[in-house]
C-alpha cells in the first residue's frame, strides 16, 4: 500500500463526504487514512452512509493523521480556513477544499498556503503544479462550462442565465426548503441576481476575456435530489455549425465534458462526472445548455479530477462512472 496516495478527509459524514468515499474506495491509486467526523467517531462509515454497507470497513474518527498525501476538506463554508488556522498541516501535504472559503483571488492564500482555482478545464496545467485546489462551487462549474468557449474567443457580452438544482445541493442539515414534503411538486427561485457563486465564475470568464460582460443569474430549487441543468443565453453573429466547431475544438482535449448536437437532460449525467452540452440558436441568440450532477463534476468528483491532475494520474483514474439512466 505504500505506492498508493494516502488520503484523509475531513468532514466525511456529509453529501460531498460521502460522494468522495464512493468514489475513492474504488480508486485503484489510493488508500484512506482518515474519514474525520466529531459526531460520528467510532462509528463504521455505513451507519451514515448506507449505500456503502458491504463496501468497506472503514470507521469514522475525531483524530487527524498529517502524514497523509492530501486531505479532502468537506467542511463547511468558512469551516476549511478555520481549519487549517487551528491545524500545523505539513506544508507537504496537498490540501483539495470544496468550500468557497479559497475560490476568490483576495481570498485565495492563507499562512503558507495558495489555493489555485480547480476547474481543470480552465487551469489544467496550473493544478498539475500546484500544491492546494480550492474546488468549484455546483453552479459555477456548470455555467462556466457552458460559456468558456466563448470567452477564449472573446464573444462574451452580457450573459442571462437560469439554472435549476436538486436538493442536495443544499447540504444534508434539514431546512425548511429540504424537506421532502416542501420540494414535492415544487419549484422556486431563490438568491436571485445574488448567488455566491457569480463572483467565481466573473473572475474566471474575465481571466479569458477581461472585458467580458456581467452574468445575470437565477437558480431556482428543483423536484429532485441531484443534478444542476443550466441554460445560459448570449447574443452572437456566429452560425450554429461554427459554435459547434468552436465548442467541440475547446473540449477536445477535456475528457468529461461532452458537446452534443441532441437534447440535453439530467439523466444523462447524475452519476457520472461528465458535463452535458449542447446549442440552440434563434436569430443572434444562443442559448447554451449545461448538465452536470451537483454532487460529482459539481463537488466530489471534480475533487477527485483534480487529485489525479495533482498526482500526474491520468484524469478519469476512478470517474469512468456511468449515468443512472433508468
């Protein structure tokens, strides 16, 4: 086992946790050291994440083992910074954190550490080299995606864009708007022109373009548990045939993002670490769709992406997951 990339993961009892555990139990180049959760310690993981009895023994602990290649922080917002202000990691191991506490430039260093953004089609190159990931918000990933293209291109002008999510995107605590009862039968848009995540995905369309226009964003909560569906509108005098041509060329190289000339929907994604695209276009207006579940290309799986570009792994070591179709 000493070969393999050892890996903790702090706040392992949640979705992201889970996910993560799903993922890496199978991963053939790694061993887990740790899964940390206060409330759960001593606990076998299968008493919290059920679909994993008969998988694995591991047991859930409240004592963190720094001799690890890298850590998983699934904390919570603002619970990743104080972690490791609170924590002497070694400056050696390799931090992946799926909070937003380190996405923003301003915010991206903290001590001795720099978090470089993980959307590896974005910064492939920049994650192979770096030494800390701050991992991509659900929503930002999916949009993004969808408009990267254009961008490089420097065809982006004011963006509208709606994007609709499950309700694990809101984390496994109970609320008002997570309750089955309240998200049966039922839609809402919330965060209007507001969501946290429109700053992330600014600085990354700006990286490209920097005088690319503002995005106007709506999410709605969805009637169902995983996957983010985007549709992002732009103007444009290019024909349907050269986008495609753009698209396909900027995502030729990109193994888990899909351009496709058919409908897009949620079912050919979540699962999978894949992100769906396709184009509609009416006189000068395209509209872009983007599919992606929340929970992999959104959060865990994209995690796991950038640990393998971290440990020169091929990318989809352990993410040939296929869609749940039926």
């Amino acid at each position: 086992m000493s070969n393999k990339i050892r890996v903790g993961i702090v706040g392992g009892a949640g979705y992201t946790g889970g996910e993560l555990l799903r993922i890496l139990i199978n991963h053939p180049a790694v061993e887990i050291t740790f899964i940390h959760s206060r409330s759960n310690a001593g606990n076998p993981i299968y008493t919290t994440h059920q679909d994993l009895v008969g998988e694995t023994n591991l047991v859930f602990s409240d004592q963190f083992d720094f001799t690890v290649d890298v850590i998983f922080l699934c904390a919570g917002h603002g619970e990743a910074k104080k972690f490791l202000s609170e924590n002497e990691v070694p400056v050696n191991v390799k931090i992946i954190d799926l909070s937003h506490d380190f996405r923003l430039e301003k915010a991206s260093t903290t001590g001795n550490r720099t978090f470089v953004y993980g959307l590896p089609e974005l910064n492939r190159e920049k994650i192979k080299q770096a030494q800390n990931i701050a991992n991509p918000g659900c929503f930002a990933t999916a949009i993004q995606l969808g408009l990267l293209p254009l961008a490089q291109k420097g065809l982006l002008h004011e963006v509208y864009t709606t994007g609709i999510t499950g309700s694990t995107g809101a984390g496994q605590s109970l609320s008002a708007t997570s309750h089955f009862s309240w998200r049966a039968n039922n839609i809402q848009a919330y965060k209007t022109l507001q969501h946290q995540h429109i700053s992330e995905i600014g600085e990354s369309l700006k990286s490209l373009q920097p005088d690319a226009g503002k995005v106007h964003f709506i999410p709605w909560r969805g009637d169902f548990t995983r996957g983010i569906f985007i549709s992002s509108q732009v103007t444009t005098q290019l024909n349907i045939d050269e986008l495609y041509q753009l698209f396909t060329a900027f995502y030729a190289s990109h193994p888990f993002t899909v351009v496709t000339k058919e409908p897009v929907f949620l079912k050919q994604v979540v699962n999978s670490n894949k992100c769906v695209i396709s184009l509609e276009k009416t006189d000068d207006q395209l509209v872009i769709h983007s599919a992606i579940d929340n929970l992999l290309k959104g959060a865990s799986g994209q995690a796991v992406q950038n640990m393998n570009l971290l440990f020169n792994l091929p990318e989809t070591t352990g993410l040939q997951l296929k869609a749940s179709y039926f």
